[in-house]
C-alpha cells in the first residue's frame, strides 16, 4: 500500500536526520553530519512520489520535509559560524543494527482456560 512505501522511506529519513543530528555539535564530525543530513532530506523528498496523489499522509510528509529541512539549514549555518568545516561528499553510515532483547522458552498450558 502507499501508507507502508511512505513509512518506509520516512523511517529512513528519520534514521539518517538523527545520524545527522548526533554529529552536528562537534567539529570532527560536522562535515560528515551536514552530508548525513542533507541525505535523509533527499530521502524524505522521494517519499512525496508516493504521497503526491492526494492521500492523507501527505500532510505528515509535509511537516517532516519542513523539519529536516530546518534542521539542515541550522546545522549549515551553524557551520558557517562556528565551525568552518566542508560539507563530506558522502553521508555518515547507519549504526549496526542490534538486538536488544532475548528470546525466552515458552510452553503453552493447555490445562488452562483458552486450553479447554
């Protein structure tokens, strides 16, 4: 469905602005953020081929475009003042993905109410 191809494309929009966002505050980094950033605006902008027929998500995507979009011009001139950094041509990776829970050994007790 388009809800899903449009949660899909936002959640790694999100994924990538948040990358972005955690390197934007040191100048090692800020180059590489600012490239991270403009990264999951791109990837919110191919979001809209999938809302731009009028579904009614395409007000969420709207406001998501609008924050990424902020967010990079804060993180740019806050460069331009602060850090002097150039823009990387490549954007920072993902972090792995990990598993935070465990799985546990369930047995279904047929004795009980649903078991009957």
């Amino acid at each position: 469905s388009s809800y899903l191809a449009l949660m899909s494309w936002l959640s790694r929009a999100r994924a990538l602005e948040l990358v972005g966002l955690h390197g934007a505050d040191a100048e090692e980094t800020v180059g590489e953020a600012l490239a991270t950033l403009a990264a999951a605006l791109a990837q919110a902008h191919k979001a809209e081929q999938v809302a731009s027929d009028g579904v009614p998500w395409k007000a969420l995507l709207d406001a998501e475009v609008a924050r990424m979009d902020a967010a990079l011009a804060k993180a740019r001139k806050t460069n331009q003042v602060v850090y002097f950094q150039k823009e990387a041509k490549h954007p920072a990776p993902c972090p792995e993905p990990k598993q935070l829970v465990t799985p546990i050994q369930f047995t279904f007790d047929q004795t009980g109410p649903l078991g009957q």
